[in-house]
C-alpha cells in the first residue's frame, strides 16, 4: 500500500524556480530519495522506488546533485580494498 506525504511550499514557487507544477513535484521525490541514500537511510533501490524510477535511472541522476552512487561506510570501503588485496595474491 502507498502513502503520500504533503509538503506545503508558497504559492508560484516552482515558477520561481522555472519549473512546473509536476516537475516541482518530481524534483521534490527525488531529492527526498536522494538524500535518504545519501545518509545510508535507504538503499538504492528503495530510493528509487520513492523518486519513482527506476534504479539504474536514479544511479545515474545522482551524479546531477553530487550524490556518489556507491555509498560505502569507511569499514565497508576498507574491506572491499581488503578483499581486492586477497584476489590479487
């Protein structure tokens, strides 16, 4: 089942920002997502879920907002560089 949320923002703003109505809308999903994966709160299929679209198109679009798409905790970075080591010998 899906939920709305309602975000109230001052009347004309998207035309402020040279967007549409929609498009404010769409823009707003996918910051929303893009922050959660960001802060490691979603995963990114489930953000792109919340940005409806789909994950390799959410992935990508990240790059616009200099969000990187793989986002790794230092102990997880430490131990992907550890396992290349092991693979290497």
């Amino acid at each position: 089942m899906e939920r709305q949320a309602v975000v109230t923002y001052p009347q004309g703003l998207p035309q402020v920002l040279h967007m549409s109505d929609g498009e404010f809308a769409e823009a707003l999903s996918f910051y929303a997502a893009a922050k959660l994966y960001e802060l490691g709160r979603l995963s990114a299929g489930k953000a792109a879920s919340l940005a409806q679209m789909t994950r390799m198109d959410f992935l990508r679009r990240l790059a616009d907002v200099g969000v990187p798409a793989i986002n790794l905790r230092d102990e997880e970075v430490e131990a992907e560089i550890q396992a290349a080591r092991e693979l290497a010998q």
